[in-house]
C-alpha cells in the first residue's frame, strides 16, 4: 500500500537509490526524446492503483472514452512505488506513457525540469483545491491531485467513553489517554502504535507532533530552520514527550511498517494508531465489531494551541508525447464524467482534494461516505481549519525542491527518534546529530 502500504515493492519515494545516490535530475538528463506514436490514438495510461476497484473504475471510462470518442486507451498497472521508474524506463525506451501516476513530488520536479511532461495548467485552474495540494513549478502546474493521503490519529471512542477521556489537545494529555487505555494480562492492549523504523512509514506516521509545534525544516529563503535555537529545543522537548510514549507501545516498533498499524488497532492490540480513511475501509473489512467504535483526531502540539495532520497526496499527469493535447481532453473529461467512480473505489482513504467534491451528491450516495459521515466531516475540517497545519518532510520549503525530498530519503528524523527511544541518547543530542547531518545533506 506505499504511503498507504505496499510492502516487497520498489518504497514509495527510493527515488535517490533508483539513480545511483544522484538526484532524479541527473538520470532524466540523459532520457531520449519521446517517440513519435502510430497515426492509431492511443494514449497509455501508467496507474499505481492496484486494488481491483480502482483498477475497474479506469477501464471502465477508457471503454467509454473509447466509444465515443474513438480513442483506445491502454491501462499498464503497477504497484505504487513502482510508477516513477516505470515511467522512466518507458521514456527511456522510446514509448513515454501518455498519462501517468506519481506519487512523490520530486518526481515531478524532476521530470517538469527535463522536459518530460505537459503543463496542465488550464485544466487545473478549472477547480477550486483544497490548501497546500497544488505544487507549481515555474509558475505551471503539472500535477493533477486525485487524492489526499492526509495522516492523523485514530483512537478507540469506546474506551474513551467508558474511561470518560477527551480528544488530546497537548501532548501530555494524549500521553495520559494512552497510558489510560493500556490493559495488563496475556493479551495486553497498548496504549499507542506507530513505527520508528527507517522507512516511509514513520516519516509519514509519527512526525506530525512536530508540525503541530510549529517546527519545520526550511524557510522561505531556503535557510534551514530546523537548526535554530527554537527548532532545537521543540524538538528536544517532542523527543522528551515520544521518550515517555514509547513506553506505552508494543515491542518491535523499528520493524513495523504501515500494514501492522492497521493490524494492531484493528485486532484490539492498541487504543490509539495514525493513518488515513484506508483505516475505516480496514475496520469495515477485517474488524467490523471496531468500525463504529473510532474517533478521529488531529496530532497535537505541546501548548494546545496547534494541531497537525501529516501530508500525504497522489497525482496524475500528463507526458510530453505526440498525443498530449488528447491525453489533455480525456483528463478532462475523465474528471467530469468518471472520477467520483475512481474515488468510490477507496471512498474513505482516497479524500478528494478537489473541494468542489464535497458538495457532490454523486460523491455523498456512497454507503461508506453516508455511514461515516462523522469521519468525512472531520476531514473535511481537516483543510478548512487554520489552526490546522498540513505538512511533510517532502512538502518543506517554498517550492518544490529535490533537498527536502533528500532530508526524506536519508531517513534523519526517523533514526533520530530511534537514537532516543533504542539507545538512550539525550534529546538535545539527537536534535544536534539529526541538524548536523541535514546541513551536511543539503550544503
């Protein structure tokens, strides 16, 4: 599932190790021009969805878009952390899909930069977005969002109903509802689950107490921030509160990854867990006794002023191919006519970004967003809320850039949570260690 878990596969976002340790700029340099198609259209679509709903949600509007507009489209579908390198190879190879799936905005950069893809520019400014989804480059888009991958925290609302707990605000109070929820015995319930391996997990799932407290990692003049005095000690003081938390969570946490999370929360092994809608989707199938038994909240921060969720998102877009104007048309048409389908196929984790969807009565006659309405409106608040930060590793700075998304690669904040909670080290050490090797990543 990538980001939201698919595990034995190409990771999410191993753009670096896929070219040798270089930035993705340095291998599309290289890349052939597109070749030109047959007189026949048909465009090639490279979807990273795989589960069997989406994958039927697409060729069902390519049989349409083929019956009425003449225009056959071929649907290629990988797993979802292999999409960039399969888009490469297919550059590289002379036959560049048409419409592709990408998951990582450095990718985008990257192949924007070379000459490799399509503004689409027109077509996005068509729809209101919700914040912090669009990612221009130079002014054009290139990225048509389907969907948020949005991060937050589920807990148990039947043991916080019979324990007579509240949604966290602070760090210490969701410290304390976490030891609260924590049972002893031959099968223990933990308080808390969340990774703190080196990998995208953990970067996804257990850092939005930082961006709840106001740290980052760049400001607006690339200067990195997270070495400041104040960045310093707020993390210092995060690492303090996730010392003691750790406490509360199962063993063999460095090893886990995005589809134990579910699994822990779903089979009563924890009372609280991060992840997107896919959890619900999860209950509903696996755990139908918890699927009306969960709350939602964002992550808090230390002083309970600001919270967080940790961005997440996936795009279509479009190559740089002699079929581009068409692979344009039926984007646009697709949007029209058969996304709310595409986002029926996951309709509690794909959350649309589009905020025109949420009017939508199409979109709302769905069993799943009806019965979990609640859930919806939460998200929904999600990005309408200011005092609501919506932020990642890969997002950092003032625009796309390929030093965030090596900050990302280089697994530095993961492994400094393990620096704390494995090996003991002092807080401030491990502020000062995961600074210095940032600045080193990104001289």
């Amino acid at each position: 599932m990538s980001k939201r878990g698919s595990e034995g596969s190409l990771t999410r976002r191993r753009f670096l190790a896929t070219t040798g340790g270089a930035a993705v700029a340095a291998a599309a340099s290289s890349l052939p021009a597109p070749a030109v198609h047959a007189q026949v259209h048909e465009l090639r679509f490279l979807n990273a969805e795989p589960a069997v709903d989406s994958v039927r949600a697409l060729r069902v509007a390519a049989a349409q878009y083929e019956r009425e507009r003449r225009v056959k489209i071929t649907i290629d579908t990988v797993p979802v952390g292999d999409a960039y390198t399969r888009m490469v190879s297919a550059i590289r190879g002379g036959k560049p899909y048409d419409i592709g799936t990408l998951i990582f905005v450095a990718h985008v950069l990257s192949l924007a930069n070379e000459g490799q893809l399509t503004p689409i520019t027109d077509l996005v400014n068509k729809y209101k977005w919700g914040k912090r989804i669009l990612f221009p480059i130079n002014g054009q888009h290139y990225w048509y969002m389907y969907d948020y991958n949005l991060c937050w925290l589920y807990y148990r609302k039947d043991l916080y109903d019979q324990l007579k707990l509240e949604p966290a605000k602070t760090w210490e109070q969701f410290l304390e509802n976490s030891r609260k929820t924590m049972t002893s015995g031959a099968n223990p319930r933990f308080g808390m689950t969340t990774p703190i391996g080196s990998n995208d997990a953990t970067n996804w799932m257990s850092l939005g107490y930082l961006w709840a407290s106001g740290v980052g990692l760049f400001d607006d003049k690339w200067n990195l921030t997270f070495d400041s005095p104040e960045s310093r000690q707020k993390t210092a003081k995060f690492l303090d509160f996730f010392g003691e938390l750790y406490k509360t969570m199962p063993p063999g946490l460095s090893q886990i990854t995005f589809g134990n999370v579910l699994a822990h929360f779903g089979s009563e092994q924890a009372a609280h867990a991060p992840y997107a809608g896919r959890l619900i989707e999860y209950l509903e199938q696996r755990a139908p006794t918890l699927a009306d038994k969960y709350g939602m909240m964002p992550y808090p921060d230390d002083a309970g002023v600001k919270s967080a969720v940790n961005h997440g998102y996936d795009g279509w877009v479009v190559g740089k191919t002699p079929l581009a104007e068409e692979a344009v048309r039926f984007m646009e048409w697709f949007g029209d006519a058969h996304y709310i389908n595409f986002l029926h196929s996951a309709p509690l984790h794909f959350q649309p970004p589009r905020l025109d969807i949420y009017e939508d009565a199409r979109w709302r006659a769905h069993p799943l967003i009806e019965k979990h309405a609640g859930a919806v409106k939460e998200m929904q608040r999600y990005l309408d809320d200011p005092n609501i930060v919506i932020r990642s590793i890969d997002t950092e700075g003032p625009a796309p850039d390929m030093r965030p998304a090596k900050i990302f690669e280089s697994w530095i904040l993961p492994e400094m949570l393990q620096s704390k909670v494995l090996k003991g080290t002092p807080s401030e050490q491990c502020v000062a260690d995961a600074a210095e090797r940032m600045k080193k990543l990104v001289a």
